[in-house]
C-alpha cells in the first residue's frame, strides 16, 4: 500500500483524497489557512533540501526545521523536499 505525504509538514496519508482535503498546519499562508500539498517524489531513506542541501531521514524533519538558505532570508522559512 502506497504512502502519500505533505510537502510542506511531512505528515503521511493513505491516499491523495485525504491527504489533500485536509488542513495543513504548516500551510505558506498560515496554520489552517490551506489544505496539504502532495509531495510528488519517491519514499527515500534520506530526504534533501532543496536550497540548500540539507539531508534529514523523514519529511516531518526536514519541513519542521528553519533553512538558512530560504529565497526569503536566512531562518525565514523551512526546508523544502528535492524531489
């Protein structure tokens, strides 16, 4: 049976429906100001930061911690998945 996670908080579905009809906590535009958003890459036993290279072994890890190297400054927003 497939996983499906978040891209922005990590948090693991058994499908797409309610992984996406659910409020994200992590959301960009505020806590529950927006459902999840599929993560689109593969399950992998180390996951990287796309900005800056990062590598945690969950997604919760990695979208939970401040990236250095954000677009919006230093520690002004989480790690994001590279697919």
């Amino acid at each position: 049976m497939a996983n499906f996670y978040c891209e922005y908080c990590g948090t693991k579905y058994s499908s797409v429906s309610s992984l996406t009809n659910a409020s994200c906590m992590k959301h960009p535009n505020g806590a529950a100001k927006g459902k999840h958003k599929l993560y689109e890459g593969s399950e992998k036993s180390q996951y990287t930061c796309k900005y800056c290279g990062t590598n945690y072994s969950n997604l919760t890890a990695l979208t939970g911690a401040s990236c250095m190297r954000h677009p919006n400054g230093a520690a002004k927003g989480k790690h994001a998945p590279a697919l």
